[in-house]
C-alpha cells in the first residue's frame, strides 16, 4: 500500500530500492505504535484468510473471493473493501485511477515466456524424435 502511495506521489521516482529505504525510514520513525499495529494485524489478518483460500484451492480447485480484502485493479495493492474499514492510506489509495495499477512491463514475464516456449519447442523435439525411434523399430522389426 505505501508503495502504490509513493508511486502516485512521485511519479518521476522509479527506483523500487529507494521506494523501500524510504518506506522503512517511515515504519522506523514515522510512525507510532498504533499505526504499526493497524498494519501488522490488517497483514496477519490478510495471511490468514489468504491460507484459508489456498487450502480451499487445493482441496476443491476453486475458492470463492474474499468478502474482506479487494486488489485495486488487477495488479493494485490488497485493501479492505468496506470504506468504513479502511485507513487513511487505504482511502487515499482507493481514490486513485485504476490506471495506476494497470499491469507493468515485466522483463521476467518476457523471459518466462521465452522459458516457456523453449520448453514447447523442446518437448515436442523429443516427442519427434521418440516417434521416429518407434517407427525405425517397428520398421526393422517388420524387415528383418
């Protein structure tokens, strides 16, 4: 969430690393102790119901959405739903354009998916292969 707000805040800041160091000057000094918990307890919180939908996944393919948290757009920070739940950085958050948390440009996925590819192209090189060994025995097999 507080990376989502220093992204809006600071378009031109790009930097994930400088993101983060200025994060954790925030949590560190910025603030008290109930602001921290509210954050601690919303992640323990998240966690749990998070686990909850896994063990539903695996045990019936499927699970159905949670009815407390909310991704912002596709890609966006996990938030409460209800308005009247949220905090001040979640309601901020919430305001934004859901163009802010459209899908970024990801050189992994690209990689993933030439990964991905490869792994096709090679597979059904065997496969080929495999087959043509099959059709040489049982050619052999029959001429000799």
């Amino acid at each position: 969430q507080m990376t989502a707000k220093m992204r809006h805040d600071r378009p031109s800041n790009k930097d994930q690393i400088k993101i983060v160091k200025e994060i954790s000057k925030i949590w560190n000094y910025g603030m008290d102790d109930e602001e921290k918990e509210y954050y601690l307890e919303s992640a323990a919180e998240a966690k749990a119901e998070y686990d909850e939908k896994l063990r539903e996944f695996r045990a019936t393919g499927g699970y159905e959405k949670s009815e407390v948290f909310e991704k912002l757009g596709e890609v966006g920070p996990l938030v409460r739903k209800k308005w009247e739940d949220k905090n001040d950085l979640e309601r901020d958050i919430s305001s934004y354009s859901l163009d802010e948390f459209k899908e970024r440009p990801d050189f992994r996925l690209k990689y993933y998916l030439k990964q991905k590819e490869e792994i096709k192209r090679k597979k059904r090189k065997n496969q080929d292969g495999k087959e043509g060994d099959d059709n040489l025995k049982s050619k052999s097999g029959r001429n000799g």
